[in-house]
C-alpha cells in the first residue's frame, strides 16, 4: 500500500516569529470576538473534524499503529469537547462576572466603591501536542479547545508522531477560522524541537501547554520559568496511578481483579497516561494466583521508536532491581507483571517508583494494613489513585485521605483508565503528575487555565467591558443589602 504520509519540515526560525506575532495581533480581536462568534468556530471545527473523518482516521492509523476503533472513539471525544467548550462559550459563566454595587453603608465603616470583577484572556497560548492522543491532546485537542474558548489564539507545536496528521488537522482550523472572519493569527501550527523552544521563548507567548514526559516537561518549564517575564507552564509529565487493593476484596473479587488490571494495562499497549502501572495487593492474596494463570496478554504495537525505546528503558530501570523479578509476560508485544515488596517501594521509592510508559505493572505485596497505608502514604502526585475496597471503614478513610493528598482523581472500585470529558472532571494532581496542581487539562474547568481576574473599580458604564455593564445579563449584582451571596 503506498504510504499517504509526507515529509513535514521543521518551521523556520523566521516562520516561528510570525506566527507568534500573528497570534499577537489577534490577541486583542479574538479576545473581544461576541461569545457566540467565538462559539461558532469552535462548533465549525468540531463539524469539519467530523466531516473529514474518512481521512483523518486512516492517516491517524498508518502514523500512530492505533487500532481503528479506538480512534474513532477519539475523534469523536475531540468533537465533542469542542463543542462543550462552545456550549460554555455561549453560557459565558466562565468569565466568573462578580458585580459590588457602591454601598454607602458598607459595614467595614468605609463605604464601598462600585467593583465589577470578570477573567479576561491571557493572551496568545503555546500548546505542545501529545504522541499518544493523536486528536484528543494533539492540535484540535483539549488544551487548543479550551485556549480558544478561553479568547487565547493558539500556536501548537505539532507532535513529531503524527506530523502528517497534525498538518492536515491544522489546515482544517485554518479553513474554519477563515470561513468564520476570526482574525488571521488566531490558530497557528509549527514543527520542530527548535521551532516550540523558540516559541516558548518569544516574549508575546502567554502560556504554554504540554503532554509528555517528565524529562522534556520539565526542560520545557524551567525555561518558561526562566525567561525574563516567566509565564504559566501547564503540563502534563508522568504518572504511576497506583492501585490499592484491601483485604477485604482482595480473597472475594480476585478473578475480577486480575481480569480488570491486565485489561487496563495493556489497553492501547499501556500508552496511556492513566495506566495503573503499581498494583498493591496483601500477601496470600489470589489476585496473584489469577494473574499467573491467565495466559500471556498481547500488547500491540508501540506509537513509535522513540516510545517504544524510553518504554524499554523505563523497564529495564525498574527489572534490574534487586528486590524486583518478572512474574508473567517479558516477551515482545506481551504485557509484562513485574512483582516486588511494599516495603521495597518503600525504601527505594525513586527505584521502583518510576513510569513505564507502555505495557507493563509492578506488583507489589504488602503484609498488612499498616504497611499498605505507608505505602500509600509514601507515594508522589499522581493524575490518579485507585482503591478497591468493601466497608466504609477507618482503612478505607485513611486510604482516601492518602489518595486524596497525592492525586488529582481518586477512584473507588474503578480502573482509572477513561477520562470522561465533563463539568467536574479532574485530569491533574501534585508534582511530578503536573506542574500546576490546581489545574485539569480535561473537562470545562481546563478554561480557567487561560484566564486572568481583573477588577474595574468606579469606571464609567461607557467604558466597562460589555459583560460587566448593567444591561448584560451577566452582570448580576453579587450583594444584596450589605450582605454578599458569595
């Protein structure tokens, strides 16, 4: 079959500058495009992604090796979210409008002036693309979506996995937000290493996104960090999600599981950032004995070389310690259980605590209650902690404690793989999860990540933003006779 895939070149230099300064200029404009302006390029996009279908999921394919119906689900994820983001758009609660009336009589023993307070943009958004979500983290995903709903333009700096891809993705964009007079800058697309730290460097871009690994994450917001006006760096590194099996159900559900693991382990060859990849289960326990009878589980191919090479090196790290041996799997494209002691983990968390990106668990064997919530307690941030467990009882409270002080999601009897995008989803957590904890990079919060709090103290109604001047309906007043309804 001949190859649909062409070479994409690195952007130049002198490309990556004006496409920043392009989304300099339509700063101002998008920002102050009519929400439902705004709105309606965000359904456009999700139409045209839906539209094109036919060819997206084909390249997607022979660029990433994902099988065809997991990308179908996930384009159809990625329209979705844009045109939830669209809906909150049209609501415009986002902007967090909060009206103070002057009060004369404000019990402080000062009066009170009028303030008005709403979030406004940022301003032009860099979004480093993801490798293993090829349309929900990459140029029409999450963070571009929410960037856009926010009235952030958006540069993304495409991912080197699906380049093709990401160029046809981007030429789409393109066409919508022409077709919608959005102003010329609002969406941009760059390739290259050089190319996203030029941009992250030039001094019009507001904010920066990122989905990958720990090591490249945190170069990318050290040099956010360091430039002479730092800026917020929201990104996304790595994560162990670990499992935390009680005794309790531990005898009673071990078929169940053993099955649900090796299931969520090796679904999408265990390249997602939500894969358990340490599993605590008590010493004795069958969930042991189920796992070594089942037969060795396919895993697929690798999204690339350069995942499949850190994956082996993130095992290698893991299996050549003492304590650690292969329980089951091992051979190419079979899932792999590696198995340990809790209170190994425990004494050498930075040796056995470590991300292995594909396919692959650490089983770890804890000998009581006691020594399970040291483990618990012992574990950095995590996107996600998963508990399997029966009564509400002072372990399972002190489990949940622990899961909630070192996650952004806490699960109870649930695989953590699946991140439903909605209201209250949570897709973050402490470092070295993600570098801004009080964020998601999915569901409608992901917008205030875009967004700044400004507050307009006795301007004249003229001059007000539209949302904040009385007659828009946004503008409802916060205190009622002194007392404020917050």
């Amino acid at each position: 079959m001949t190859s649909m895939v062409e070479p994409v070149a690195n952007t130049t230099a002198a490309l990556v500058d004006a496409t920043v300064e392009a989304a300099a200029r339509a700063s101002g404009p998008w920002a102050a495009m009519a929400l439902a302006d705004r709105a309606r390029v965000l359904d456009g996009i999700a139409d045209r992604l839906d539209a094109r279908a036919g060819e997206l999921i084909p390249l997607a394919i022979e660029e990433t090796h994902l099988p065809e119906p997991r990308l179908a689900g996930e384009l159809r994820r990625t329209s979705f979210q844009l045109r939830l983001f669209a809906q909150q758009v049209r609501d415009g609660d986002f902007l967090d409008v909060r009206i103070d009336s002057a009060d004369a009589d404000w019990p402080m023993g000062a009066p009170r002036p009028d303030l008005r307070r709403m979030s406004i943009p940022l301003g032009p958004v860099l979004n480093f693309a993801a490798s293993n979500f090829p349309f929900a983290f990459s140029v029409a995903g999450g963070d571009t979506a929410s960037a856009l709903a926010a009235g952030c333009p958006v540069i993304v700096k495409a991912n080197p996995g699906h380049p093709a891809l990401s160029r046809l993705v981007g030429s789409l964009i393109d066409e919508v937000v022409t077709e919608s007079e959005a102003p010329r800058g609002t969406f941009g697309l760059i390739f290259g290493r050089e190319a996203g730290v030029r941009a992250l460097t030039h001094p019009a871009v507001a904010a920066v996104t990122f989905t990958g690994s720990t090591a490249g994450g945190r170069a990318l917001f050290d040099l956010a960090s360091q430039r002479p006006v730092p800026i917020p760096f929201y990104g996304e590194l790595g994560s162990i999600n670990p499992v935390f099996v009680t005794p309790e159900v531990a005898w009673s559900r071990a078929t169940e599981i053993a099955s649900g693991l090796l299931t969520a382990v090796g679904s999408s060859a265990g390249q997602l950032c939500t894969k358990p990849g340490l599993v605590a289960v008590p010493e004795g326990s069958p969930v042991l004995t189920e796992l070594l009878e089942t037969p060795p589980v396919p895993a697929g191919e690798m999204l690339n070389e350069v995942i499949a090479a850190g994956f082996a090196r993130a095992v290698e790290q893991v299996r050549a310690h003492p304590e650690v041996r292969v329980l089951a799997g091992g051979r190419p494209a079979e899932t792999l259980l590696l198995g340990t002691t809790a209170r190994a983990v425990i004494d050498d968390r930075d040796g056995l605590l470590h991300e292995m990106f594909g396919p692959a668990t650490l089983l770890v064997i804890y000998r009581d209650t006691a020594e399970l919530l040291e483990l618990a307690r012992s574990v950095p941030g995590q996107l996600t902690v998963s508990i399997f467990g029966g009564r509400a009882d002072d372990t399972a409270r002190a489990l949940l404690l622990a899961a909630a002080s070192a996650a952004g999601r806490v699960l109870w009897n649930s695989w953590p793989t699946g991140v439903s995008v909605t209201y209250a989803q949570q897709h973050g957590g402490p470092y070295p999860a993600t570098t801004a904890s009080a964020t998601t990079s999915v569901g409608t919060a992901a917008i205030t990540r875009f967004l700044r709090p400004v507050a307009f103290q006795s301007v004249p109604e003229e001059l007000l933003p539209p949302e904040l001047r009385t007659e828009n309906p946004l503008s409802v007043p916060r205190s009622v006779n002194g007392a404020h309804t917050q």
